[in-house]
C-alpha cells in the first residue's frame, strides 16, 4: 500500500492502516535490496526518512 506522509492526513489511508494493524497485520518497508525491513510506525519511518511517502507491506 502506498502510504502518504502524516501531514496529508488522508483519511482512508489512515483508516486502512488502523483496520490492518487491528487485525494482526505488522507493517514493513521494502529496503534498498528489495528485501522487508519491519517498521513499528509507518508516520515516524517517513518522518525519519525525509520521505513524503513509501510503499508499505503488510503481513500477518
């Protein structure tokens, strides 16, 4: 999913993590090798990261 720097707030996007995160899902973004890196929170990793969005995946 792409999802968008917290400052858009976009709502659906918003909702879509919530709804994910509520039923098992962890977030992770894809790294420079291609490889899942697990994030703890999605807004502070695009914060961090000077990113004003980035693909995350989500797994169960």
């Amino acid at each position: 999913m792409e999802y968008l720097e917290p400052k858009r707030k976009m709502k659906p996007i918003l909702d879509a993590l919530n709804a994910l995160l509520n039923i098992g899902y962890k977030s992770h973004i894809i790294d420079k090798d291609g490889n899942l890196e697990p994030i703890n929170n999605v807004d502070n990793y695009l914060i961090n990261n000077n990113l004003e969005s980035d693909n995350v995946v989500f797994i169960k």
